[in-house]
C-alpha cells in the first residue's frame, strides 16, 4: 500500500471561497480525532498528510489568503506544526501496520446490499418493495396509476408507458460557505459523535414518519433546455473500490422513500425538491443519519436554497459530515446536468465519499440513481471548466466519463435517521 498515494494534493479551485477549504481542513481534523480515539493508525497518518498538504500547498494558493488577517495564518501554522509533530511520531506505528501479514483492508463491509446500478439485478428494488408496502398497510391502497407516477418503488411492469418527451435538468444552488465562520482548528475543541443524534432547539422540525406536504413555494416560468445544451447525461459504471478509493458509505431505502413522500406535493405540481445528507464516520465507515430540507424555491427545472445559515448550524450543532444531497427529477429522466455536476463538485472536494442521489419517479428505466464524479478525470474536469449555467463538458482526458454510478454505497434497511425538515 503506498500510503503517500492516499493523500494527493488538492488543486485549488478559485471560484470556491476560501471558507470552502477552511471548511474541508475543520473536517479532516474532525475525522482525524476519531481514527485517532479509534486507535486507527493509518486512516490517522492518511488524515494528518491530507491536512498538512491543504495548509501548506492549497490553501496559500488561493486569492483570498492574501487577504487574511496574521492571527489567522498563525493558527494555522500552528496546526500545521502539531501535525507535522504527529505524523514523525506515528511513522514506527504506521510502517509496523503495513509489515503485517494481514494488515486490516480500508474497505471492509458485507456486500450483499451493495448498490447495484442496473435496475433489473438492484438488490435494493425487493426490500424498498416491502418497505413501502409495510407504509400501506390498514389503509386503501392507492391505485396502479398512482403507484407509477408519484413511487419509485413501482415495478416497472406496473408502470404506464410514458409519452416521449424532451430530456429536461435540474440543479439545486450552490452551497455558499461564505456565511460560515472560520473553524477555529482546535482539535480539543471537537467533540466525537455519539451513535444516537444530539438533541436539537425546538424550532427544528424533526420527522421520523411521512410528514403532510411543504408548504408550495413561489414558482417562476422557465424555459425548457434542449439536451444539446446539458452535460451527456450517461454515467460511467462503477469503478472498482481500492485502497485509495472511497470508504464505504451506508443510506436506508427508508430514507429515501421517505424523502419522496416529503417531495410528493412539489412533485404533483412538477416542481423539483431538494435536500442534504449529513452523518456520522465511525470505524472507518460513513453513515447517512440525518436528511436536511433547507428552505427552497422552486421549479419544474431548478431547486434553490434559501436561508442556508440554517442549514449549517444544523450539521454544526448535531456535529455531522456532510455526505452529499438528494434531489428529484419529477418529470426528468435520471441523469446529472452539468450545473448539477458543478453543484456536487463543491461536495466531492469536501469529502471523497460524498455522493448525489437523483430520485426520478417517472423515469421507464431508471427511477433513481446514485452518482459521484469520476476521479481523477471528472474532479479534474470540473475543476478546470470555467463556464456557468447549463453547458456540455469535453469528456476527461483519460476518456472515460465524467461521473460514475457509486461502487462504495451500500444500503442499511435498519439505519436509524431522523428528517430535519427547515420549510415549516
């Protein structure tokens, strides 16, 4: 295993704002206090290396850095110090690990619920059956019709033929780190998560069953896109996990179900919804624990956040990763635009495992998808494209596709989640 290959340098991205990385260095340290109390030593010394080369080669590089205060490069130089100390003291540990005739693999889960991108060998399709007739039961089922319109969780044989229609997108706003503070860095300051979610102030709106329908919000017309205009909407297969690849990632199918019964009233009236994953990490796996629905404004083609302080102080105050978003396609096919592929770019540079989950109830082939950036060549991509709106991207240089279905999302029907609902 060749540690050093774990922790690539991080270009720097100028149009995101220096918040953004200030963000990403708070979150390789949070994780790095849990390997840390978990004993792990080389996701710690992984950890440690990703911090140290974001401070030392990224963060410098940016526009902004110029126009920070001294205290604040001092703190950071600081930190910069502790880990570099850590890494020369964790050295004789970390080349004892990889010595080891059976060193413990990174990625190490069950796989019979892992996501399978091909919808007639899903594995997830019989268990989101009967969960969501399990919903149904002592109440009128509704009628086939229905089922097939407003559920993914419809077999395709029930499912009317749907009319040919121009392929439209979607995209929800960019996340603006600008209104977050500058994380402090103090890594005695961060506190490890408990498996069960923190109390929250009573002006959040937790929901653990199928909630009555948002409140809609103020719509405006917009004209539809041909495909010639949007990103190819074809995603790569999986790509084989390896040690550099990303950690396992576990969503209940509740979950998103439920997500879909919060979306069905803007669905009905085909407008798009849009939501946030947050988590906890623990023994080096990731966890979708909490769904976040800030405060939208709505189209048939677009989903923009409002009121995004909200969201942040949510994951800040519960201590959660932020491990992608969820969105829908109500009339769509499932596909990535190419405003939505810079939208997760923002996530995925964050942290690796983020992921972006497309929920398109209407799509004859596909009613949901899981998808990331391809790395190197979409990241890459991506971050070199300059162009704003809806506009195609030059496949990477390596030739292969620009974002992939996920190969390291494997679904937990008994995870525990709570729905953090902002609307109402």
């Amino acid at each position: 295993m060749n540690i050093e290959a774990s922790a690539p340098k991080l270009d720097v991205n100028q149009r995101l704002p220096l918040r953004h990385y200030y963000r990403i260095a708070d979150n390789l340290l949070r994780q790095a206090r849990i390997y840390r109390s978990e004993k792990n030593v080389l996701e710690l010394y992984i950890l440690l290396l990703r911090f140290t080369s974001l401070v030392i080669d990224t963060i410098p590089a940016h526009n902004e850095y110029k126009r920070f205060s001294d205290s604040q490069k001092a703190l950071l130089r600081q930190r910069v110090l502790e880990a570099l100390a850590e890494l020369e003291s964790l050295k004789p540990l970390v080349k004892k690990a990889l010595e080891a005739p059976f060193p413990v693999k990174r990625n190490a889960s069950l796989e019979y619920n892992k996501y399978d991108p091909n919808p007639a060998k899903n594995r997830w399709q019989t268990s989101l059956q009967t969960n969501w007739q399990n919903t149904w039961q002592g109440t009128v089922r509704p009628r086939d019709e229905t089922l097939s319109r407003h559920s993914y969780f419809t077999l395709p044989s029930s499912r009317k033929p749907m009319l040919e229609q121009p392929v439209k997108v979607t995209y929800p706003s960019y996340i603006d780190v600008s209104h977050i503070e500058i994380p402090s860095f103090d890594q005695n300051s961060i506190s490890v998560s408990s498996s069960e979610p923190t109390a929250l102030p009573p002006q959040y709106n937790l929901v653990n069953q199928l909630a009555p329908p948002p409140v809609p919000v103020p719509v405006q017309n917009v004209q539809c896109l041909p495909p010639t205009t949007v990103a190819d909407p074809r995603p790569g297969s999986p790509k084989v996990s390896n040690e550099k690849g990303p950690k396992h990632l576990y969503v209940s199918p509740t979950m998103m179900e439920e997500f879909l019964a919060l979306a069905r009233h803007n669905t009905q009236k085909n407008l798009e919804t849009c939501g946030v994953l947050a988590g906890f990490l623990e023994k080096g796996m990731f966890s979708v624990t909490t769904l976040i629905i800030p405060k939208q404004e709505a189209t048939s083609d677009s989903c923009q956040t409002v009121n995004e302080e909200e969201l942040f102080e949510v994951q800040d105050k519960r201590n959660l990763f932020q491990l992608g978003w969820i969105h829908t396609h109500p009339t769509q096919t499932c596909f990535m635009s190419s405003i939505d592929l810079h939208t997760h770019y923002s996530y995925q540079v964050m942290l690796q495992e983020a992921i972006a989950i497309v929920m398109a109830p209407t799509d004859e082939e596909r009613s949901f998808g899981i998808f990331r950036l391809s790395e190197p060549g979409g990241m890459e991509a991506i971050q070199q494209c300059d162009q704003r709106g809806f506009h195609p991207h030059d496949e990477p240089a390596n030739g292969g596709s620009i974002y992939d279905h996920c190969s390291h999302v494997y679904m937990n029907p008994s995870l525990r989640f709570d729905i953090v609902d902002l609307r109402i």
